[in-house]
C-alpha cells in the first residue's frame, strides 16, 4: 500500500485550502439529529475546520486546524470554539476549549507531507461537556476496506452554514496511517468526520486531513485513527480527573 500512496502525483493542499466550487455528490445533512455532534470549529481570527464529538466533553479534528497557517503558530485555547449541530446561524450547543492535544508526532511544517498526513488528529476537551439528548457523541470504527462506501459529513466556505452530507465516496488505497478516498473536500472540511455506516449507525473511521491528485483525479486524504486516538484519549483522560466518559470511551 506504501507504493500505492507515493504514487500520488501532487499533495497540493490541505483541505481548508481545496477548491470551494466541487459539490459532486454531496447533498444538505437535513436529518439533523443524526449529525448534531457534528459542528463548526470556529478560529477566531485564522477561519475555520469541522469537527466531531466523540465523548460529551471531547471533539475529534485534524491537528492542522490547531495551527495559524499565516504565522505557524499554535491557535490560544480562547480562540476555539465549538458550534454542534451549526445551521442557519444557531448552534445547538456551543463551547470553548479547555485543552488541546495532538498526535505526539504531528510536526505542522513537516516537509515530508504524507507523513503529516498520517499523524493529523488533534483532541479538544472543552470547558464543559454538552449534555443534550439531541446530541449523541460518535463512536469510531476499523479502518474500512479498499472499495467499501464511507460517508463525509463537513462544513466549507461554499456550506459555511450547514453541514453537507456526501454519500458517494469510496476508499480507494490505505496503509496503516492514511486512508485515499475519492470524496470532494472544500475550503472548511479539514477535521470533517469520515464515517462507515454499521447496521445503521454511523462511526467515525479515520478524518479528512488533505487533498492530493492521483491519476488525474483529485482526492481526499484522511488520517488513521486507531492507536494515535486511544493514547490521545489517554493523554486527556490522565489531565482531567473525574472524567468517566473518555475512559469509558477508550476501552471500546
């Protein structure tokens, strides 16, 4: 699969700088209790990316998204701010963060771009965890097969207030870090949830991370989770004492 990734012609953005005008496929996400633990992740001040919760109190995005592309640095903790369920303006359930952590071998102006990719996720704990029976975290699933049928759920500069649903998307190579896959990302998708559908239930498997071409298609990347997110878990969970929910979380 290594082969298969390096065959990849051009790594040429990460997905908050893809072209904002591809729609293919990808229709409103109207059901909206099913998607409410999707939200906006507002930047204050660099734009922003979308994100997913996992746990009341926990928002699975792509480390990237943590970073000021303008100045390198580290976007401040009061500057982050989670929108669920954003439409039309109102958000059912908003929040700041409290903490952040990355992939401990994330390095955000690392040269060697697929490796970048493959270690792009970032947990943000927030001030306070959203209680909501509307709002039901996700649970996350094995890395899908080649050929098999994943599902986007994401915000963009084109959609900046409604979550978009794209159903047509299929994974087209992985290793054990990166997953290819044929979905169209736009400016906003970084960080967007990938999910497999299991006997109804949508779990996230892996999050958009870049866009890249191969054989003259352009593609989405998306980074593994697996290991990487459990020790993110970890990380949180040895932080904040008296939080039952990520530990709980870890040992599915």
């Amino acid at each position: 699969m290594r082969k298969f990734i390096l065959l990849l012609l051009v790594l040429w953005a990460t997905a908050d700088r893809a072209h904002a005008n591809e729609k293919l496929g990808m229709t409103a996400a109207r059901q909206t209790q099913a998607w409410e633990a999707v939200g906006r992740l507002n930047l204050i001040g660099t734009g922003f990316c979308t994100g997913a919760l996992i746990a009341p109190n926990l928002v699975l995005t792509a480390a990237h998204c943590m970073f000021d592309k303008r100045t390198g640095k580290r976007v401040e903790l009061k500057n982050i701010e989670f929108l669920a369920g954003f439409r039309d303006g109102r958000a059912a359930a908003t929040r700041t963060a409290r903490r952040v952590v990355l992939n401990k071998n994330y390095r955000y102006n690392n040269k060697r771009r697929l490796e970048r990719v493959a270690t792009d996720i970032a947990l943000i704990e927030l001030d306070t965890p959203i209680k909501n029976a509307r709002i039901i975290p996700f649970g996350w699933a094995k890395r899908p097969k080649v050929g098999q049928t994943v599902e986007v759920v994401s915000y963009a500069t084109d959609h900046p207030n409604a979550p978009t649903l794209q159903e047509t998307c299929r994974v087209l190579g992985r290793d054990p870090a990166v997953l290819v896959l044929s979905c169209q990302v736009n400016f906003g998708a970084s960080g967007s949830p990938i999910f497999v559908i299991e006997n109804g239930v949508a779990r996230i498997t892996s999050v958009v991370s870049a866009k890249a071409e191969w054989n003259r298609k352009k593609v989405a990347l998306g980074a593994g989770l697996g290991r990487p997110l459990q020790d993110l878990i970890g990380q949180i969970s040895s932080l904040s004492a008296g939080i039952t929910s990520i530990q709980s979380l870890a040992s599915q």
